[in-house]
C-alpha cells in the first residue's frame, strides 16, 4: 500500500522534474553547508512554517482544520513528512526555492512563495 501511495505522486511530479531537482541539490547543499546564508535562511523559514502547518503531513492525523476540509483526519502509510495538498516531502519542497508553498494546489492562499534568487552574486550557486 505504501508503493502505492508513492506511485500516485508520479503524474504530479513530473511536470515539476526541474524543481525537484533543484529542490533536491540544495537539500544536499544545506545538509553540507555549501549554500549562500540568504538561501540557507529562506529555506529553514520555509521549514519552520511547514512545522507547524495543519496541512503538514504529521500535524494532519489530528488537525482540525483538515477534519474540516475533509470531514476525516488525514491517514498514510508514508514513512516521510509531506505536505498533504502537493505530497512532496517537505524538505524537498521547502529547498526548492522556484515552488509556492503546496496549499496553493487547495485553492488556499500559500504560507510562503517563491523566492528571488536573481539579486544573488555567489557564481558557485546555480538555481
């Protein structure tokens, strides 16, 4: 049931391909330190919004704002915290920094957007 639920994601994702894999090269580069402090920083906000989301995958078994969408509480087999309106695990999500928060895909307005990394000098970083 689990490879089920994983599979489900796959038409969602791969039209956003590139932005999970960016949002996938900069969760590495966080994890090895190796991103401008303006990137680090934007993407621990994003993480510490996401923490305390009622949509977040772990706040969702209890949240009552999902019981009042959904007039259930959110259930999954899935091991990861995800977002449970896009399904991307949220540390991916959060580290990509082309992506508008997942609430967006519920017609909810987005907790965090997009992120201007055009103002940035840093060669080494690659969007």
């Amino acid at each position: 049931m689990k490879l089920i639920e994983y599979l489900k994601l796959v038409p969602k994702g791969l039209p956003n391909i590139v932005e999970i894999v960016r949002g996938l090269i900069n969760n590495v580069e966080l994890k090895y330190d190796r991103l401008p402090e303006d990137i680090k920083d934007e993407i621990i906000r994003r993480r510490v919004i996401c923490l305390s989301c009622p949509y977040n995958s772990i706040n969702a078994k209890t949240s009552e704002e999902y019981f009042s969408l959904y007039r259930e509480h959110y259930a999954t087999e899935r091991e990861d915290e995800h977002c449970i309106f896009c399904g991307c695990p949220i540390e991916v999500r959060t580290a990509s920094l082309d992506c508008n928060c997942g609430a967006e895909e519920a017609d909810l307005p987005p907790k965090w957007e997009k992120y201007d990394v055009k103002h940035i000098d840093n060669e080494e970083y690659i969007p």
